[in-house]
C-alpha cells in the first residue's frame, strides 16, 4: 500500500500546484476550486493508503527486493460466471439516463434495480448461518 500512497500523494502535490499555476494564469474561480477539489480527494485517498499501510504486514509490492515469485499464490475469489455485474451495469446505466434527462419515475425504477442488483452481487454465495 505504500506504493499507491506515494503514486496518490504525488498526484496531490501536482493538482495543488496545477489549482496555484491556474489561478494566477487563468483568473478564473471554477477551473482553480475543481483542481482544489480533485487534490482534496486524491489528498483524501493517498491519506487512507498511508493509514492502511502502517496497519497491515508488507507486500511484495513494497519491498524494493522482492522477486516476481513472492507475489504468486492465491489472490482471493473471483465468481467465474456472475450474471450479476452485468445487471448492476445496465441499471447504473439507466440510472445515469435518468439522472439526465431527470424523469423522476425512471430514476425510482433505476435505484431500486440497482439496489436489487447490488443485493444480488453481495449475497451471490450466502448460504445462510446454518447451512454447511
């Protein structure tokens, strides 16, 4: 997680010193307070790496000295064929048409099938406390 926090705390520094560059070039107040806003967030993310990285053991992305081997085994559970991700992209798609063209029926019909879909992703493999 160090890695990331560097890439994330550099890209801080650039978007802080692009909102003072801009500012001064440009006199215009929307362009400086959006790349004040975007350094806020990447400030708000490289912040959370740097706090995640002192809380867990090392990675083999953080040693300067690790082989390509140290970074081999299992990496975690990837459902091999999930309609689901499918679904919560067409309805965040209807969603974000809704959103734009602001027919509040649509947008009701969108959010609860991307609150169904989201459902369904998160509890794909739940079997329940008492199954085995």
């Amino acid at each position: 997680m160090k890695v990331e926090a560097k890439i994330f705390n550099y890209i801080t520094g650039f978007f802080f010193l692009s909102a003072i560059v801009y500012g001064f070039w440009a006199k215009e107040p929307v362009g400086t307070v959006a790349l004040i806003l975007v350094g806020g967030l990447s400030l708000l993310i490289g912040t959370y790496f740097q706090f995640v990285a002192r809380r867990i053991e090392p990675r083999p992305e953080d040693n300067e000295d690790a082989e390509i081997s140290d970074g081999a085994g299992e990496l975690g559970f990837f459902s091999p064929g999930s309609y689901w991700p499918v679904g919560l992209a067409a309805s965040a798609g209807l969603a974000g048409v809704a959103l734009a063209f602001f027919h509040v029926w649509m947008i009701v019909i969108a959010v609860a099938v991307v609150l169904i879909m989201v459902a369904g992703l998160v509890f794909e493999y739940h079997t329940g406390p008492n199954h085995e």
